[in-house]
C-alpha cells in the first residue's frame, strides 16, 4: 500500500467543513496534505483547516487568490499566519504579492501566486480584456514577475511547469499544479490539464487532483492509485 506522499495535494471541494472531515477521515493515513478553497469558506473552511492542521497533522494549503490593495492584502494574509498553515495563495500581481509577503513575514506559511487560471484560454483572456500574446508566453512572464516580487512559488497549468521551472527566477521556488487528471479522468471545467506522472515530470513540486478522488467511488483507492501513478519521490 502507498503511503502518504505530500507531493499529492488533495482538494476538499465539498460543500462544508463537515463533507471535508468526513473525506479526509475516509482518506486516512494515504493523504497528508489538503488543498480548502474558497467555495468551502463559508462553510467553515478555515475551522477545518485548522482542525486538520493541529489535531490531524496535515499540511494545509489554503487556496484563497487574494487580489486587492496591498494594505487590504498584508492585513488578510497576516491573518491567516496565525493558524500555521503551509500555502497560501494570492494573484500574482507583483503588488499583491509583495503584500502578501509582508502580511506572512516571521511565519512559515509559504506565499504562492496565481498565473493563468487552468480553466481559462485565449478566448477567455480576451473577454477579460487581457493583452494579447500566447497563454504560454504570458505565464511565464506573469510567473517571473511574481518570483522577482518574492513569492514562494506559483500555481500553474502542468502544461507550463516545465517552462516555469527552467526560469531562473524559479530556482529554489515551488510550482504547483491543479488541472491534474489521472489518465481516464473526465476534464471537468479544466483545459489545460495533464496525468500526474507527466506533471511531476514536467518541474512540478505538487499536483493537485480534486474530484477524481472525492468523486471516486472509492475514494481512498483512487487517492492510492495516483500514489501508484507518481511512483516513490526521488527527493
């Protein structure tokens, strides 16, 4: 049986504290680290976050995209350092993130910064009035203007890890990557996705897979089956 590997992120995108708790009970000892979303926040997300934390022994990634003034973002941040969770992340405007870099400072949580949503594309980006260019090109540049501003690593499609990681602003920086999918998995609302195996291959620090595992029949064994995927760390 594969044991916990915190390479693996799990995402808790259920309805409320209580669903999460009762996933990662399910999950056990084959899952260390959880990812807690916005769409549980209201639903006693962060009282999870920090039951898994301190009573459970889970890393905790809080994905909470913060993006507005840096004062309104060095206060929000500096509250989340309180709970001693791992990742957090924010757009990856350099602004936000040298606030976000100033609210976490003394503590350990780790500063992580949004590039390109893995839902969104071109055409997207167009709606959104964003400047022209490949989605590729331009999050890579968003990345390296994040890392220059101080972030500890960023989030991005599996598609552009590689890229990212070969930046020399990436040195010693972490790269996470959602739009993960087991081979078989359906995309879900992702398009730029890629196998976990492929995404670790790519400079990927951590991958984080959501509702092939919670949807799973099983969950347990789908989280053990990606484990299998992965094979040991060669860290």
């Amino acid at each position: 049986m594969p044991l916990a590997d915190d390479r693996l992120i799990v995402a808790l995108d259920v309805p409320n504290a209580l669903a999460g708790l009762e996933l990662a009970r399910t999950l056990g000892d084959s899952v260390s680290f959880y990812k807690i979303g916005l769409g549980m926040l209201t639903g006693g997300g962060l009282a999870l976050a920090n039951e898994l934390k301190q009573e459970h022994g889970k890393r905790i990634f809080l994905d909470m995209k913060f993006f507005d003034i840096g004062a309104t973002v060095t206060a929000a941040v500096r509250g989340i350092a309180q709970y001693d969770l791992d990742f957090l992340t924010v757009h990856g405007d350099p602004h936000v993130v040298r606030a976000a870099k100033e609210g976490a400072g003394g503590t350990d949580l780790k500063i992580l910064a949004v590039t390109v949503l893995t839902s969104l594309d071109r055409n997207d980006l167009d709606d959104a009035l964003m400047r022209e260019g490949d989605i590729t090109d331009l999050t890579l540049e968003r990345a390296a203007r994040a890392l220059a501003a101080g972030a500890d690593g960023v989030i991005a499609s599996p598609q552009e890890a590689a890229g990212i990681r070969a930046l020399p602003e990436a040195a010693g920086k972490l790269i996470v990557t959602p739009g993960v999918r087991p081979s078989g998995s359906a995309l879900g609302d992702q398009k730029r996705v890629a196998t976990p195996l492929n995404a670790l291959q790519a400079g990927a620090d951590h991958i984080v897979v959501g509702r092939p595992v919670w949807q799973a029949q099983d969950p347990r064994s789908a989280a053990q089956a990606i484990l299998q995927e992965i094979g040991p760390s060669k860290a």
